[in-house]
C-alpha cells in the first residue's frame, strides 16, 4: 500500500506502542496525527522523527473526553482531509486485589480502555462511512483473553474492547471498513508503571519471569502487518506475545 497519502492518528501515542507505531508508519511516508495528554513527549517524537517523509502533526488529548476526542478527529481532517486509520492505543494497566478496592483505578481503567475506545470510534466512524473507507484498530490485551488475579477490572476493560470492536466488525461488514483487536502480551513499556497496589508489586517483585518480554517495536510492526493488507482483507484479532509466555 501507498501511505504517502494515507493519514493515521494514534491515541496514546507519548510512549511505548504507540510511539512505535508512530515511527513504523512515519518511515512508510504516512501522515501521523499524534495524541495523548503529554505535550512535551509529543512534541519530543515530532522532533525525532521529522527526518522522514511522513509529516507529524500533535494533538493533546484525554481520550476519557468526548469532546476532546471529538476535537482530535476533526483536527486530524483539517490537517489532512481525512484519516485513514485510527489506532485507538491508549490504555492504563493499575493491576490490583479487589479486595483493596481501588475504586478510582478502577474507574480511570473503564473511562480509558473502554470509553476512550467508543468515544474514538464514534468520532471518526461518521467519517469512514462517508468515504466508504477506512480502518479502525484498538489495542487490547491477552488479558483480553483469559483472566488472572490483580487482574481482574483490566480484563473487564480489555474483553469489553475486543466485544466492542467484534461488534462493530459486524456492523460494518458490508462496508470498506476494516476492524482489527491487537491484544499483546507483555511488553516492554510504561504500563505497570501505573501499578500502586502494593501488595500486587510486591507478588510481581516475587515472581519468577520466565520469559523475555516484547519490544513496543514488535506490536507496531503487528499493526502495520494488519493496517497494510490489500483493500478486501480484514485481520480482525491479531495475538501478539512471547513465545514462551
């Protein structure tokens, strides 16, 4: 495929994956319209990568925002005409026991992984049905998949995604629109970072690892490998981990 007029925008696109997959499709020519609520990471990425073709474009964003996702989209088209791909990215990782209740974890989780991802799709989805194109990926999890402890609320989100994006893979089925679930393992990146719960930390601190973890690179050569197959091919679930994971 020809990216050098195609336009993509990526929501948590300040660090791991999403700066990955910014610097995956900038190198292929495409413009990349970046967001996420770090200004200075954004802006530190445009500088980086503006020896390429692919023009960068940045856009802070809260993705638990409506309207600012709203205003992402529509800022994508004013910069562009349109957008092509939309990589709903953004995402947050709070592992915890349930009993400790951390009810505010728990709601930032739905609020990001589960609303910024309807907000992204309603926002760009009238759009793609005018052209009659485009494609919509979002980033899930293998905990999308199975369930394990401290993990329980994440799962909730990342199965939640992966329904959502089944759904709307139906929906427009009989369109040019093309859907696709990423659901990593681990990787290498800020998410358990936004772990407090310390007796979660402290069983991770424990745990014999057994396996070496993914490079953000890996996930974003998975959503090229997705968003790059010709027109009337739609990778809808792509499982990305480990290999002994």
């Amino acid at each position: 495929m020809d990216w050098s007029r195609k336009t993509v925008v990526i929501t948590g696109a300040s660090s791991g994956i999403g700066e990955a997959t910014t610097e995956r499709f900038v190198k292929e020519g495409a413009n990349v319209v970046l967001a996420a609520r770090r200004k200075d990471k954004l802006e530190e990425i445009q500088r980086r990568l503006s020896e390429y073709e692919g023009a960068i474009a940045i856009k802070t964003t809260d993705v638990t925002s409506q309207q600012e996702v709203e205003d992402l989209i529509q800022y994508a088209l004013d910069e562009f005409n349109q957008v092509d791909v939309l990589f709903n990215n953004a995402g947050l990782m709070p592992l915890s026991f349930m009993k400790n209740k951390k009810v505010d974890e728990w709601e930032r989780m739905v609020d990001v992984n589960i609303k910024g991802v309807l907000y992204g799709i309603g926002a760009v989805l009238p759009h793609m049905l005018e052209r009659n194109e485009g494609h919509i990926l979002t980033t899930s999890s293998v905990a999308g998949h199975e369930v394990f402890p401290t993990g329980a609320v994440y799962s909730g989100t990342k199965f939640a995604a992966r329904v959502i994006m089944e759904g709307l893979a139906k929906e427009v089925a009989k369109s040019n629109i093309r859907t696709t679930s990423i659901s990593p393992g681990v990787v290498d990146t800020e998410l358990l970072d936004t772990i407090t719960d310390e007796e979660t930390l402290d069983n991770m601190g424990k745990a014999d690892r057994q396996f070496t973890p993914l490079q953000s690179s890996d996930i974003a050569n998975a959503v090229f490998y997705a968003a790059n197959q010709p027109h009337n091919v739609d990778v809808n679930e792509v499982i990305v981990r480990p290999n002994n994971q």
